[in-house]
C-alpha cells in the first residue's frame, strides 16, 4: 500500500498534468476556430473548379484528353499520398486515415498490383514504417510549417506530377480526414490521377449559352487538371488541420475529465489512509495511558 507521502506526490502529479491538458484543451479551442473558417472557405472553391473542369471536360473527346485525365490506361502500381499531422495528443485522428490507407494498400496487394507511399506528416510516416515501411517512396515535412498555405500543397502537388510524369505509378490516391465537426472526422479517400473523375461532376447548367475556348478545351485542361491537384491537396491539408484540432479539443477535455476523476479517487484513499493512521495512533496513545 502507498503510503501519504507517495499519495500526495500523484496527487500533484495528476493536478500537474490535468493543468496541461485543460491548457492543451483551451489552445485548441481557440486555433480550431481558425482552421474550420479556413476548411470550409475552401470548400466552395475546389467544388467551383470541379465543376469548371467538368464543363470543359464535357467538350473534349476521349482521344484528345490530358494524360493527367484520362490516365496510362493501366492500373497497375497505385501511389498513396497519406496526409496526417505532425504532432499527437489528438486521439484517434491519425490512426484512422492510416487504418484507411493501409487497408487499402493491403487489398492492392493482395490483388497484385505495386503499392508506393508517401506520407505527408509526421504521425502517419512513423506509424505505416511499421507494417509498409519498405513501401514508403517519399516523405513530405511540415513541421516548421506554422500555418499551411498554397505553396506547400502546390510543391506536393508539383511532386505528384513530377513522379507521374516520370512513369512511376499509374493510380494516384489522396488519404485525408473530412472535418464534420469537433466529434466527427471521417477519413476519406480521393482519387487524385488519372482526373477522370471530374468528368463524373454534373457540369453546371448554363440554359442556352454556347460557350467558346481559346485556346482549345484539351490545352485548358492541360493547364487547369495540375492546379486542380494542387487545390484538392490544399483542401485535403485544410481539412486535416481543422480535424486534428476538433479531435485534440476532444481528447483533451477526456484527459482533463479523467484526471479530475483520478484525483477524486487518490484524495478518498488518501483520507481513508489517514484516517486509519490517525486511529491507529489514538488507539497507541490510549492503550499506552492505560498501561500506566
């Protein structure tokens, strides 16, 4: 049994940490509110710019579509770009995007095909290493990154491309986590190449306007699609921020209420403890009086 000593030193101990983690809890509060205006002003914009793309994409023939949108035509070696964050403490967040990713990258495998993954963050990096460390290929760093801007998603996206362009895999999919609220992120998956997937948004609807392109719809793609991967990646990024902030609130308040609950029940042993001691010691001093 611990004695009163070794009580209230885990006590402190346990007031210590619910201080952190009720600080933590505050921080993110306050840095969520910043990452959801950013998540859901994006929204629009990539929404907007699939259905541009679908317009266009509506007036080319299959023959004449961008490589990046109608793809080699194999689907043989898939790339994984899995995005998670750079710091823990945020509850499951990062171990469901992996759970998704690695799933996926097992029925790849045991279909055949040639699995190639890069990781974009820390967390999910260190814990695919585990089980599909000789399929990672590449890894992106963003820890000095304080706010994630379009720069960075747009050096992923030129990296994508570039390993694209390079013959390295033919199916690219991004792996992200959707911000739903501060209880509910869902992991999602989205294929990034081959774009075909923009001729599957309904195009929007222009009553009789004809519309005219200069230069032709196919050069416009060309120079559209690789942007567009870069603003579902900015997106993707944005999305993960907003999420690994919604579920570090969340985590955080559990730790906070579980160690006020801790303390609950270490102060009770501790006064039972004393209790007894100080019985124990009244009993002595009694029996010791009448003796004499």
């Amino acid at each position: 049994m611990p004695s009163l000593k070794d009580l209230r030193n885990r006590i402190a101990s346990v007031k210590a940490t619910q201080k952190i983690t009720k600080a933590m809890q505050m921080v993110a509060a306050a840095k969520l509110r910043r990452a959801q205006d950013a998540a859901l002003a994006a929204r629009p914009y990539s929404q907007r710019m699939a259905a541009v793309l679908a317009n266009i994409a509506s007036n080319v023939d299959g023959a004449d579509a961008p490589v990046l949108m109608s793809g080699t035509g194999k689907d043989d070696v898939h790339l994984l770009v899995v995005c998670t964050s750079e710091r823990g403490l945020c509850g499951g967040f990062n171990a469901q995007i992996v759970r998704l990713a690695r799933d996926h990258a097992r029925r790849l495998i045991a279909d055949g095909k040639t699995v190639k993954i890069l990781t974009v963050g820390k967390k999910g990096a260190d814990i695919l290493r585990r089980d599909l460390g000789r399929h990672i290929i590449d890894h992106v760093d963003l820890r000095e990154v304080k706010q994630v801007g379009f720069a960075n998603a747009d050096a992923i996206g030129h990296k994508i491309i570039a390993l694209y362009n390079e013959g390295g895999f033919d199916v690219a999919t991004l792996f992200y986590s959707e911000f739903k609220s501060v209880i509910a992120q869902i992991p999602t998956a989205q294929q990034l190449i081959p774009a075909n997937s923009i001729s599957e948004v309904e195009p929007e609807s222009a009553g009789d306007a004809v519309y005219e392109y200069e230069p032709d719809p196919a050069s416009i793609l060309g120079d559209l699609i690789p942007r567009n991967i870069s603003v579902q990646v900015f997106r993707a990024l944005l999305e993960n921020a907003a999420s690994e902030q919604g579920a570090r609130m969340s985590a955080m308040d559990n730790a906070t209420r579980n160690a006020g609950d801790m303390i609950n029940k270490l102060t009770m042993s501790y006064n039972r403890q004393r209790q007894a001691q100080i019985t124990k010691e009244l009993i002595e001093i009694i029996s010791g009086a009448e003796a004499l």
